[in-house]
C-alpha cells in the first residue's frame, strides 16, 4: 500500500526507495531503482488483480433484505461485513 500512496502522491523514487525499501540510493543507485521499480510493478499488480476477483466475487454474491450477504466464498462475506 505505501508504494501505491507513494506513486499516487507523485513521490520520488528515491524518497520511496530508501523510505520504504530502505535502500539508500545514493550508495546503490541501480539497485534502489530495480527495486522501486519493480516492486511498484507488483505492487500494482496485486491491487488490479484483487479487485478482478473481488468483482468477479461480488457479482455471485446476493445480498438478502436483511442486509446480509449470502454468497458461496467465505472470504467475500468476510470483506464485506467487515467495518471500513
């Protein structure tokens, strides 16, 4: 989530490197950079792809008059009575 907030806030990599990483980039610039980079890569990745499946698990669910959730996932009821 930090490398999400990071690159939604328009942070430098540097800054995300070495605060969330904690590798300076000063002393290791390729590597700070790979680093940011790709875990950005991944990072963006899980949030697409969990909200694929969250969709995809929400459209099978059915929400009863009473407000509760009858779906065939668990973890779907799980999420969506869980507070925010």
């Amino acid at each position: 989530m930090r490398m999400l907030e990071a690159d939604a806030e328009g942070a430098d990599w540097h800054e995300g490197a070495r605060i969330v990483l904690h590798i300076d980039p000063e002393r290791e610039p390729d590597r700070a950079r790979l680093a940011f980079e790709s875990h950005l890569a991944r990072a963006k990745w899980v949030a697409l792809a969990s909200l694929r499946l969250a969709s995809r698990n929400l459209s099978a669910a059915r929400i009863r008059q009473d407000g509760r959730v009858d779906s065939p996932n668990s973890e779907v009821r799980r999420v969506l009575t869980q507070p925010v």
